[in-house]
C-alpha cells in the first residue's frame, strides 16, 4: 500500500540527464517546462519541495558544441563550469512563471564527510525552505575530485533526502520502474511495483549503466533505495514520460516501484555515520560478535575481529561485515588499522599490555555504531 505517501509533506524529486535531454544530447525543453510546472503545483498546495538535478556536464557540451563528453575528469570539471550557470538559468526563467524563488546549492562528498559540514548543509536547506524557496540541487563537479565525488546524483538526492529528513524521494527516469530483469533483453521481464527489500538478485540484474550522457542505471537507484528505507524515507522510481507523473506519484497511485521505508525513522547522527561519512575500511567478524551487535546491542570487542581491509586512523568510519560476507553494521573506530591488526583476537584486558596503552574497552562503542536490523 502506498497510503503513506499521500501525507509527505517533504519531497524530494531527482531528475536524471536522460529525463531533461533527447537523445542526440538536446535539452527536451517541453519536458523540463512540465516537470517545473508540476513541482510548482506541489509547492502551491504548501508542500516542501526540493530538486536534485542532473545535466550540468551535458548542457556544458552543448554549449561548446561537442557531440560527446569527454573522458577526462578536468574537462568534465571545465563543462560543469559552463553547464551550471546555464541550467540555473534556465530553471530560474521557468520557475519565475509561476512565481517560484529557487536557489542554487552544489554539494560535494566531502560536505557529507564532516559533520559539522553536514549540519550546515542540513540548516542551510531548511532554512531555505522556511522562506518558502526551491533549492535547486546539483553535485559541485567543478572542484569535486574522484575520492570525494558522489559519482551520480541517485546517491546524491537520496543523502539529501537524509539531509532534510525528507518523506518521499521521487526518482524520475528513462523507465518506468524496477523489473525483475533487463526488459531490454529479456521479454518475460515483470515490474516490480512494490519492493518491501532489496535482495541481491535484484542488485545482480541491475548491473547495466544508464544511457550515453547519464552517470548511473538502475544499479545506483536501488543503493539510494536502500538508503531511504533504511532511514525511513520512501522512495518511487518512475518514467518521467508520464503524463503529470509527479502528481500521480504523490496521490499514492500506483505507478513506478515504490520502496516501502521502515516504520522507524534513523536520528539524524546514525544516518550521518551510516551513510553521510566516507568509508575508510572494513572490520571482519566472527559470530559471535554478530550475534552481540544484532541480537544484544553491544559494542564491537577485539575479541571479536578476524580480519580488516584498508588503512586507516582512529575515528574513520568501517563497515562491519560478517561470515557471510554482509555488511551487517557501520560505526566510528576508536583506533586506527595498524592498532587492530596487533589486538584483534584478543580480549580488552590484553589491550594495554600490547598497545602499551588502553583508551577504549572496545573498537566500536554501540553509541558509534550503526547496526542495519
């Protein structure tokens, strides 16, 4: 059922590269105009509306009149430049027709990184929309290096929706939904209308990259999918071809696959360390160590560490991952990988005699530690 979503007050709506261009790489100005109108129609009925929007890259080529976009990060980075005053441009001339204020926000990965950064952005969005303004989203790709790019914007629009603690993330794109498999290879493929997990069956048949000018497929979608159910926000991917698609989708009609949330919502600090932080590496568990996070609520012991991948310092955040090779939990280490190779294994007493020094019990403290139940 998707009677939840009648009551969001807080939208957050993704529009993708291959929903506002043709596909010769042309802005489709009819399509954008009537995405504009039917966000502003939201926002007459006091609805809180954000956009997260694609296209800077590829308004950039047009303008300087390439065919394609190039390889290199530079000159992406050049194109954005370009790209990004025009689109703004364009959305604040449609957005005025109806007598809508927008304003422009650029977010990078490493914004999410820092949690003071990451409150900032946080207050910064609501305040905007207090005074009753759209907030125009886009990935600040002109200073964004590989480490700290969020890579597509799904991600991005899913973190913003985090960001604001948002009710519903609509994702607008070239298909109409999640399908049991590639309906481009496989005639037999079903929508999936309703998703109420995501196993990894549906992440193996959703490997495929999206179009030529788009930086993601289906695969990106379902990892901001599990990141708004995990934080109890829900989430449609639908065809923006639809006629009055984002009406339609927040009326509860069934079109797109809906991502039902959970019933409980994450505090804002946990979906910071969950999701908001850079990965620095991962913690592998035996057992019983799963068994105390999962079932007790326990901090992460020595004790309980076989092995870790990465190099990193106190206070980065690793993925806890089990026998079954899952990533069962997230959480902010309080030593660094070197620290852990000599205790891992063994008990907090040892600690001290190893290290020569012991300031945690633990390598994750449970009030650090994000556990996905």
């Amino acid at each position: 059922m998707r009677k939840g979503i009648t009551q969001a007050k807080r939208i957050v709506v993704k529009v993708g590269t291959s929903t506002l261009t043709y596909a010769n790489g042309q802005l489709n100005l009819q399509r954008i105009e009537r995405l504009v109108r039917e966000i502003s129609d939201l926002h007459n009925r006091e609805l809180e509306v954000i956009l997260v929007t694609s296209g800077a890259i590829r308004v950039g080529a047009n303008r300087m009149g390439m065919k394609k976009v190039p390889n290199t990060l530079p000159e992406k980075q050049a194109l954005a430049a370009i790209g990004q005053g025009a689109l703004m441009q364009l959305y604040e001339k449609l957005f005025s027709e109806y007598s809508k204020t927008v304003a422009q926000v650029l977010l990078s990965r490493g914004d999410m990184d820092e949690r003071i950064r990451y409150l900032n952005a946080t207050n910064a969005l609501l305040a905007m929309l207090r005074m009753n303004v759209i907030p125009v989203i886009n990935e600040n790709d002109t200073v964004g290096v590989e480490e700290i790019r969020f890579g597509d914007n799904d991600t991005l629009s899913a973190m913003v929706a985090g960001l604001v603690d948002a009710d519903l993330l609509i994702i607008l794109s070239d298909v109409d939904g999640l399908y049991s498999s590639d309906p481009r290879e496989d005639e037999q493929a079903s929508l999936i209308s309703q998703v109420e997990e995501i196993t990894c069956e549906m992440e193996a048949n959703s490997t495929n990259r999206g179009s030529s000018f788009a930086s993601g497929g289906m695969f990106t979608k379902l990892k901001a999918a599990r990141m708004c159910m995990a934080s109890g926000t829900a989430m449609v991917i639908a065809n923006s071809q639809e006629l009055n698609v984002i009406r339609r989708v927040v009326a509860g009609e069934e079109i797109g696959s809906y991502f039902a949330p959970r019933e409980k919502k994450m505090h804002a600090r946990d979906r910071w360390i969950a999701f908001g932080r850079l990965l620095q590496g991962k913690l592998f568990i035996d057992a019983g160590a799963s068994n105390a996070l999962l079932k007790k609520g326990k901090s992460l012991l020595p004790s309980g560490v076989t092995r870790l991948e990465g190099e990193f310092e106190r206070g980065a955040v690793v993925a806890v991952i089990d026998n079954d090779n899952q990533e069962i939990a997230r959480g902010i280490s309080n030593y660094n990988s070197s620290e852990i190779l000599k205790i891992r294994g063994m008990r907090s007493s040892q600690i001290k005699e190893i290290l020569g020094e012991k300031d945690y019990d633990e390598i994750i403290h449970r009030n650090n530690l994000w556990v996905e139940y």
